[in-house]
C-alpha cells in the first residue's frame, strides 16, 4: 500500500506555483526521484524549479520556436542563461500530441488523435494533460529514461499548478504511459 495524499487546489493557476513546487520537492526527496520534468513557456517557473531542487536534473520543456510568431522562441534568452548556469536543461521540441495534429486541425478544420488524446487529458486539468505531454517530448529526445520515474510539472497558462509521477514512455508507446501519482491539482468544478 501506498501512503500519499493529492492536493487540491481551488482554482487553476499561477497563484499555485509555489506549493506545486513545494509538493513535487517533498514528494521527490521522500521517493528518491531524481529528474524533474517543468514545463515553462518564458522561464519563469523553471527559475524557480531549478532553484527549488538543488542537487536534481531539472529539464524545463518549453513551446516550440515559432508556436505563436514565426522563427520566435517564446524561453526569454537571458532566463535560460541563468537557468542553464544554475544546471537546468532545456528542451524545445515539437509537442507530441499536437505537431502534425494541429497542423490538420487548421487546414482542414478536423481532430486527428493527437488533438483527441491531449482533450481527453484535459479531463484531468490542463497541467495533467502537459506534465503527460513533457514527459513523451523528454523521453523522444532521451533527455529521460523509460525505465525509471520521474516527477512533471505542468500548469494552465502560466506557472504550475498539477505535479505527477510517472514512467516516462516513448511517443510511439503512448498506451503504456501510467501515471503512479497525482500529487496536486486544481480542483475542476
């Protein structure tokens, strides 16, 4: 059996960055988890990721170049200095469950899988939905293993509001993604 509590918060958002990280610090230390997955569009949150888990592998997973502008990386290149100097990585990739998806969704005004599984996550939270995304983007990359556990932090719109662990797992191997954990979330009403 296994003794952990989940926490809800009463809404979603940045306002729940700090115990989202306070959780996910705890939670880490208790089970020996040593990689921590951030998603983080400015930098901001995996500042204060990697400054919350001294002596971890924080990996911040940030939009693609381009997602909203054209040849424009949203991760502010002076915050990423810092955190690189603070022994972050960072990892800019396509997103697994909306690349090409999207890409049909506004040609041809259709949902294609991707699109269906992220919405489907979404029931969760949207910080569920991206702390599972990073993780398949980390492990495609092998910035992360698929044979041990990891912490991931997501959030709706800005900050962190959701922290899970889980077995990372290869984009191809989708269906085989377990998530052990939830540690926080945003109460949905």
């Amino acid at each position: 059996m296994v003794d952990s509590r989940i926490v809800y918060f009463d809404h979603a958002g940045i306002e729940n960055t700090e115990a989202t990280i306070s959780i996910a610090r705890e939670r880490a230390g208790h089970l020996k988890i040593g990689k921590i997955l951030v998603a983080s569009t400015g930098g901001d949150t995996a500042l204060k990721v990697v400054d919350a888990f001294p002596g971890f592998t924080v990996i911040a997973v940030s939009h693609v170049t381009g997602m909203h502008e054209a040849n424009t990386q949203e991760f502010d290149l002076e915050k990423r200095r810092i955190f690189e100097s603070r022994g972050g990585m960072v990892l800019t990739t396509a997103h697994a469950f909306s690349g090409l998806s999207a890409a049909m969704r506004n040609k041809y005004n259709t949902y294609v899988l991707g699109m269906i599984i992220a919405d489907t996550l979404r029931i969760f939270g949207q910080g569920i939905k991206v702390a599972c995304e990073i993780a398949l983007m980390a492990a495609d990359s092998g910035m992360v293993r698929t044979d041990e556990d990891v912490i991931s932090i997501g959030g709706t719109a800005h900050g962190a509001d959701s922290a899970i662990i889980l077995r990372p797992v290869n984009s191809h191997r989708f269906f085989d993604l377990k998530v052990k954990e939830i540690l926080c979330k945003p109460h949905l009403s």
